[in-house]
C-alpha cells in the first residue's frame, strides 16, 4: 500500500507538472500573436481524456485519479480558450471543442444511468483508454510537416517529453492495481512519445524547438 501511494502521489505531481507544460505552448501563442502551423487537437483531446477519466475516477472511486483530472479538465479549458483566441481558423478549434463537450456529456449521462455500474466502469474505461492514447497521438497529425519542413516546431516539446514521464508512472501504477484500462494506454504513452522524440534527435541542427523553453 505505501508504494502504492507514493508511486500514485509521485505521478500525480508530474502529471500536474504536465499539464502546467501547455503554459510555455501558450506563451508562445502570446508571444508571437499567433498558434502558427500548431494544432488545438491535443489540448481537445486532452480536455476529453481527463474528463473520461475522472468520471472512470469517481466510478472506481479513486481519489489519485479525481483529484488530477479535475485540476486536469479546467487547465485544458484555459487552454483552449487561448489556443481559440490566437487561431486565425479558430472555426476548426471551437468545432472540435464543441464535439468534445457533447460527447463527454453523453458519456456522463450514460454512466450515470446504467443500472449495472461495472458495464459502466468497463465501457467508461475503455473510452478513456482509447482517448489516451489519441491524445499522446495527436501530434503525430503534424508529423509531414515536420518531415517536409526538418523542423520540429510544430511539434509540442515541453507536452511530448511529460507525457513520457508520466506514462512510464502511471504504467507502473496501473500494474499495482492490475487495472488494464491504466496500464495498456500508458504503455502505448511511452512508445508514441519516445517516436516523436526521435525527431527532435533527427533535426537537432534547426534550433527552433528553443522557442518552447523560453
């Protein structure tokens, strides 16, 4: 048991260090007036993954899991919201926002709804798996770019390298509790991101990932 809440305090400390890693994207945004070539996919994404899993916390009652995405759910808010004021074609932004919102709500009502709480826990579950693993995926959308420009500055660093650190704690807390929805998502975390970093080891020579540091 104490390992158990050591590892789950630990990872809940990165991920909120994670979460606080979409600042610097932000700040760019402001800095430069603009969201450039960068996509508001993963920030939505993001919105949907902690608000599945905190209604998939509150099923399985784990107050690690509920306490991190609620601090989760309202960041990502923020963030859309700048990502939507500084897009020239923010109309793409609020859809994909707008989409998010009604799914989670459907997905809220369904849970609340169904008589049998472990169908609920298990579909809940693996809505929120998938959409994990969407959102450590979603950069990946930006990846011909990458290729066709050998520049990584479409590609979110401060977000990729976090991810990979919490995937790789929050894995070993999934295994702790042999819970397969935390586990296989994680796991899948600490691939994709490994991949995307790759590229930042392939075009080191262009500088432009510097902007997210300062």
């Amino acid at each position: 048991m104490e390992i158990k809440d050591a590892l789950a305090y630990s990872a809940s400390i990165c991920t909120v260090l994670q979460f606080l890693a979409g600042i610097l994207v932000c700040k760019k945004y402001i800095k430069n007036g603009t969201t450039g070539d960068s996509s508001g996919l993963a920030f939505v994404t993001c919105f949907m993954s902690c608000s599945l899993w905190l209604r998939y916390g509150i099923l399985i009652k784990d107050s690690f899991i509920i306490s991190v995405n609620i601090f989760g759910t309202l960041l990502q808010i923020c963030y859309i919201l700048i990502h939507i004021s500084y897009n020239v074609k923010r109309s793409v932004t609020i859809k994909q926002f707008t989409i998010a919102i009604c799914l989670v709500l459907f997905v809220y009502i369904y849970s609340i709804y169904q008589k049998n709480q472990t169908v609920a826990v298990r579909h809940v579950g693996f809505l929120s798996c998938s959409l994990t693993i969407l959102f450590f995926a979603s950069p990946l959308t930006s990846l011909a770019h990458v290729v066709r420009m050998k520049s990584t500055e479409s590609l979110p660093f401060p977000i990729i390298i976090s991810s990979m650190i919490v995937s790789c704690q929050w894995f070993a807390y999934g295994c702790l509790l042999s819970d397969q929805f935390i586990q296989i998502p994680n796991f899948m975390g600490c691939i994709l991101s490994a991949f995307q970093l790759c590229f930042f080891v392939i075009y080191s020579n262009k500088r432009t990932d510097q902007v997210y540091f300062i």
